[in-house]
C-alpha cells in the first residue's frame, strides 16, 4: 500500500498527538499514583517503562495507516515523532511551565531512575520496529 507523503505526514502527527495525550496521562499516573506509593526512583523507572510500552503501541496500532514498510519511511516518521516531542516538551517546558533551560534539559539525564532519553529513542525507532514486525507477522 502506498500513501503520498503529504497523508503519511497528517496520519503520523495524529499518531504522536495520541502518544502526546498517553504521555500526559502517563505524568499524571506518576505523579498521582506511582511516585506516592513506589517511590521517586521506581516510580520513574515504571513510568518511562509504561510510556514506552505505549509509543510501541500506537506505532503498531498505526503501522498500516502510515504506510511504514520501509526503513527509510519507518526512520523518517520516528524522527518526526522525534521533533515534535522535543517541540513540545521545550515550547510548553518554557511558555507554559516557565522552566528554565537547565530545569528543562535536567530531564535528559538519567539521575534518579528517569529513562526519558530511552523514551526519546524509543519514539524514534518505535515506526521502524513496528514495520519489521508487519513484515515478520505477514
């Protein structure tokens, strides 16, 4: 199945919008509920844990709406998904949290459990991933 970039484009930024809405929901399942009765290190591990089983996810609920059979495809959508979540999380980190860059790229180390640099890649080979097992399941 072949899809013209320009649709491959508007599936796979409806895709990371529903990443984007499972990634709040994932902050507010930590901060609620898996930091209180886990602890701050577990309950991050968990949480960079859930919200990479949930990129997954939707990458294979959307690989055959995103037409991602090829590596290079499957590539170029990870690193879409790459940007906007880099957009978003600076945007809103600095517009509507006012965080400071340092409070911002603190979250791109690994101090305290936090796997959100997995998650990061994760969101970029998570397309590609989803391809090959399309491929392998046919």
């Amino acid at each position: 199945m072949k899809f013209s970039i320009g649709a491959t484009l508007v599936r796979a930024f409806i895709a990371w919008l529903l990443i984007l809405g499972l990634a709040i929901g994932n902050g507010v399942l930590r901060e609620a509920v898996l930091v209180p009765a886990l602890g701050a290190r577990p309950g991050l591990m968990l949480s960079g844990a859930i919200l990479s089983a949930c990129v997954l996810a939707v990458a294979l609920l959307f690989a055959p709406r995103l037409g991602a059979v090829s590596r290079r495809r499957g590539l170029a959508i990870g690193i879409f998904w790459l940007v906007l979540t880099l957009g978003f999380e600076f945007g809103f980190g600095r517009a509507v949290a006012h965080k400071t860059w340092a409070q911002l790229l603190e979250a791109y180390t690994f101090r305290d459990g936090n796997l959100w640099p997995l998650v990061l890649l994760v969101i970029v080979f998570a397309p590609l991933f989803a391809a090959w097992l399309r491929r392998r399941h046919r």
